[in-house]
C-alpha cells in the first residue's frame, strides 16, 4: 500500500478511536509503527493533528479540519482497491467488438454466451457493421477486437485468420436454368442486384455495371427479396447457414472466398476483459 496513504489512514483511525493503540489494532499495525505514521503526517503537513496525554489522544482544531477530506481520500482508496480487484477477477470491465453481419449472427453468439456467463459483470458491446467500420472503430480504440477481410500492414495490429467461407449466388427458385451448376461471373452483369455491404465490395473489381436494386446488411432482408423474386445477391457461404428461405444458390464458375481476419492490438495493450474473451474464440 502507499506509505501516504497508510499515513493518512492511521491519522483517521486514531482520530475515531482516540487512541494510537486502537488505531493500531484496527489497522493490524504494531503500536510503534502506527505512532510513526501519525507523526510522519504531521511532519509531511506541517501540522499538529492531535495533543498527546499520556496514552489519550485529543485531535487538534486543525486536525479536525482536515479530518473529513482524510477520511474522503480513504474511503476512495477503498473504491478504488475493489474496483481494480473486480476488474482483474472479471467482475466488471467492458470488451468492444466490431464485426459484419454474418460473424455477429453465426460466430459470435456462442462463444459470446459462454463468456457473458462466466462473466456477467462485464459490459459486452457488439457493433454489427462494415468492414470499413470495423476497421476505423478498431483504429480509434472504439472497440477492443475486429473481423475485416485484410490484415492491417504493420505492428501496432495483431491479425489472426478466423474464417474463410465461399462466396455464391443466391437467386430466385428456378431463375436460372439447370446446367451449369455454377454461374459464371459474367453472366451476372444484366441482373438486378440486391446487394449484401459485406459482400458487394470484394467483387466490385469483377462486376463494374452493377444495378444495385437495393443494398443493405440485413441478410434476411436479402434473402426474403431474392425469394419473392426481386433480383439475385452475392453472399458469403456463412450467412445462409441456418436459414429456411426457398432460394437456389449456386457457386461461381471461378471460386470466389472471403477471408475475415480477428484485427487486434498486441495482448499486453488488450483490456483484461478482451484478453479473456480470446480463449473463448479459440
């Protein structure tokens, strides 16, 4: 503990007690060091904090003054003894996590779960977003972990593959005809498109007259217009897992994948709950 603030502790519990000796045995000090801290006090301050009869203790007119803001900063030490405690046993805290869609939907409930309960005191924040999004949050210390599809350049980030899924086309039942089994990319370019935002930008080099019919992130929306026969959609495999839409999905003729990487800083500049968190991804 602090030499100041024991000083300033043993200043406050002999002025309640009235007594060195009582002030000591509620610290669990000896009787000497307790005595020693009191008159260090006086010395650091400048001032006489009590008159000593004999073994009484009798606080003076300025040790009374100062009694309160004493007792103040003791009791903040206390707060802030237990608060840093919970925050290493996991007791509270806070973890940041920016991610698209389909990871926020299909990877993170479960491992999220299990942390939230082994952990219920830490305040969980998930931002469903671009990968453009996630990448600033990241940057600006918003949140504590990322899922973008590259891997920043440098040190300041540690990056980790964490999925690869292929990316298909998703169309009305019986919009396209049944051979091939796979849909060149090319033919795609006369389609009205309902665009997914974590898909679209990984395939813009590859379809440049796009006609977005609409675009958003919300994969059941997508799938619920590409069913009742509004345009097709690029999506990750990911995204259509567990999902009871009646759509035809086909893979493309030349194999398209998208790799989404965990994006974070190194673990020593990590919060304890973030730091906690990884064990459960992995």
């Amino acid at each position: 503990m602090d030499s100041n603030i024991r000083k300033i502790e043993a200043f406050v519990a002999a002025a309640r007690a009235g007594s060195i000796t009582s002030a000591a045995r509620e610290l669990g000090l000896a009787q000497s060091t307790a005595s020693r801290a009191v008159s260090s006090l006086e010395d650091d301050w400048g001032v006489r904090l009590f008159d000593r009869c004999g073994p009484e203790l009798r606080i003076t007119a300025e040790g009374r003054r100062l009694l309160s803001d004493a007792a103040a900063v003791c009791d903040a030490y206390g707060r802030l003894g237990r608060h840093v405690a919970g925050l290493r046993a996991l007791d509270d805290g806070s973890l940041g996590i920016a991610a698209p869609t389909s990871i926020v939907a299909m990877r993170l409930p479960g491992p999220l779960g299990r942390f939230a309960a082994d952990h219920p005191g830490v305040d969980v924040n998930i931002v469903e977003c671009t990968y453009g999004e996630a990448e600033r949050h990241l940057f600006d210390g918003t949140v504590d972990l990322a899922f973008i599809p590259n891997a920043p350049a440098g040190e300041e980030f540690v990056s980790t593959l964490y999925d690869k899924d292929e990316i298909v086309v998703v169309a009305p039942r019986g919009h396209f005809s049944v051979e091939p089994a796979a849909v060149p990319i090319e033919s795609l370019l006369n389609e009205r498109f309902i665009a997914d935002t974590e898909t679209a930008p990984l395939l813009q080099r590859e379809l440049t007259n796009l006609r977005i019919h609409c675009e958003t992130s919300d994969i059941t929306a997508i799938l619920a217009m590409v069913e009742a026969g509004l345009g097709v959609s690029l999506l990750p495999s990911l995204a259509l897992e567990r999902t009871g839409f009646d759509v035809d999905v086909r893979p493309l003729a030349q194999p398209a994948h998208r790799s989404l990487y965990l994006v974070r800083r190194p673990e020593a500049e990590l919060s304890l709950a973030a730091r906690a968190f990884l064990s459960y991804l992995r």
